[in-house]
C-alpha cells in the first residue's frame, strides 16, 4: 500500500487556503493599510498615521453621539436576544414529534433565508407611513390612532423596528446547529441528572443541555455575532436613505457605507471597518472563553 505524502493534506487544502488569503487575508491587510492613510478612491493614498482614528474619537459627532450608541445598543438586543430566542425555540422543538417538528424548524429558519431586499419590501408595507399599511390601517380601524404614522421615517420608531425585524429573521444556521445540538444528547445523561438530583426542566438545562452542547453554542454564538453586525444595513433599506433620518437608524455598517461609498472618503471608511473588524474580533473571543472546550 502507497503511504500518503507528508504533505499531501495541503493540497487538499490549498483551493481553501488560497481563496481565504485572496479574499479575508488580503482585504483586511489592505483595510488596515488605507485606515493609515486619505484616500479619495482617485489620488493615490497618503500616508497620515493615526489621524483618522484621532478624528472618529474627537471631531465625529454623530459617530460618537448616534452611531456609537445605537451599535451598541443594537447588538445588545439582536446579538444576545437573538442568541437566546434560537436556543429556547430549539429546546422546544427537540420536546415534540419529529414530523410536526421539521415542518416548525422549516417555518422558524426560513425568514433567514429571505434576501434582504425582499424582506425589506415585505415590512416596509407593514410599517408604511400612509393608512394602506398593514399596521397603520389596524391601528386606524381599532381606534388608536387619529391619523397615519411615519413609522420608518420616524426617529422614535425606526431602531425599535430594526431590532423587531433583524430579531425575525436571525433564526438562521445558529438555529439549525443548537437544533441538532439538543437532538444528538444521550438521553441516559439525563437520566443519571435525575437519580443525581436534578429536580426539574430548568436544572436540566443548565446543568446538562447547554454543557452538553457547548460546540453547536460556540458557532450559534459567533453567527449570532456575525449576523447581528451583517443585518445593520437594514435601517437604510428600511427608511430609504443613508444617513437615515436624525441618524436614528445609523450603525457601523452604515456609517462606513456613507464614508466610503457616498463620501468617497475611503481611508477614514477603512478606520472604521478596522474599528468595526476588532468589535467583532473581540465579541467572537468571548464566545469561545464562555463555550470553547477547556484544556
């Protein structure tokens, strides 16, 4: 028999490596570049150091004052809001036949699905501002409000609205995963939980349903992550404009977006991504301490 070469496994791997190198590695290393320059996309980029950073944290007042908090307030709510939802709707299902529970995980993971135009058209109706709009024709036909309302135009109502609508569809491939997580247990381990004195459902969660599930916790948790920062564009598609209206709606994503594509200020866009790419970096090493398998 042929012994396999030592290094035979990388070329199986090389098709992976080398489009990760051209199309993470390469944008990042570039990212990090431009951030240290100005960059009109035109002339050539000019070394500056670190003025663009110096400029987001000391002369950017709406990133400071709108984009700032409403990321984090964002991420707060969607990251572990939706995190915790995709567990819990994955635990209730695991409790059911399997024929009622496929046709259930279908209806739950397919709004993760939708492609993000089709999703906004789908809830600009429903939040639209004149009395044919779903929620607006309830409202007048309840009697609970005198005259249409300008949901998605509205300062008041619009990152209320990003976050109801990023909650509906963050039920993605993180629930599938917690979904087969909770299925795949050996139910003998919650059986010895009982004779060792487990003494009811929410025991049983956190003594052996999470801890036994701890990889299929880790990847919901870096796509919950990955999502939630992916789905800030929606205030922009939601309103129609960026910056959306007052910077009610403003997150990173569209921040960098109204930089780099609108302004053409590329090297300051590419301080922010770098910021962003860190925020993200971070987010995603706290995961692993909270579910990454202990040595």
């Amino acid at each position: 028999m042929k012994k396999p070469k030592k290094y035979e496994a990388y070329w199986y791997l090389s098709p992976y490596l080398l489009m990760f190198f051209m199309f993470i590695v390469v944008p990042v290393l570039v990212a990090i570049y431009l951030s240290f320059t100005s960059f009109n996309t035109i002339e050539l980029p000019k070394w500056i150091g670190f003025k663009n950073y110096t400029a987001i944290f000391t002369q950017d007042d709406v990133f400071m004052q709108n984009v700032l908090p409403n990321t984090i307030k964002f991420a707060l709510i969607v990251g572990p809001g939706g995190y915790v939802i995709s567990f819990l709707l994955a635990w209730m299902l695991a409790q059911i036949s399997p024929k009622p529970r496929t046709i259930l995980a279908l209806i739950i993971y397919s709004p993760s699905m939708t492609i993000g135009v089709a999703m906004t058209v789908v809830w600009s109706i429903f939040f639209s501002g004149d009395q044919t709009g779903y929620l607006n024709a309830f409202l007048l036909r309840m009697g609970l409000i005198n005259m249409p309302i300008q949901w998605l135009q509205s300062p008041e109502y619009l990152m209320s609205i990003m976050i109801i609508v990023s909650l509906w569809g963050s039920m993605g491939v993180g629930f599938l995963a917690m979904l087969a997580g909770v299925l795949n247990i050996d139910q003998s381990i919650y059986e010895a939980g009982y004779i060792d004195g487990i003494k009811n459902r929410f025991q049983e969660i956190i003594h052996i349903t999470i801890p036994s599930m701890k990889p299929q916790m880790l990847f919901g948790a870096v796509m919950a992550v990955v999502t939630t920062f992916q789905s800030g564009d929606l205030g922009v598609q939601l309103s129609g404009g960026n910056p959306t209206p007052q910077n009610s709606g403003q997150v990173m994503v569209n921040h960098i977006a109204d930089y780099g594509l609108i302004r053409y200020e590329m090297g300051y866009a590419s301080a922010l991504s770098v910021i962003l790419l860190v925020g993200i970096y971070g987010l995603s090493k706290l995961s692993w301490r909270l579910f990454g398998e202990k040595d």
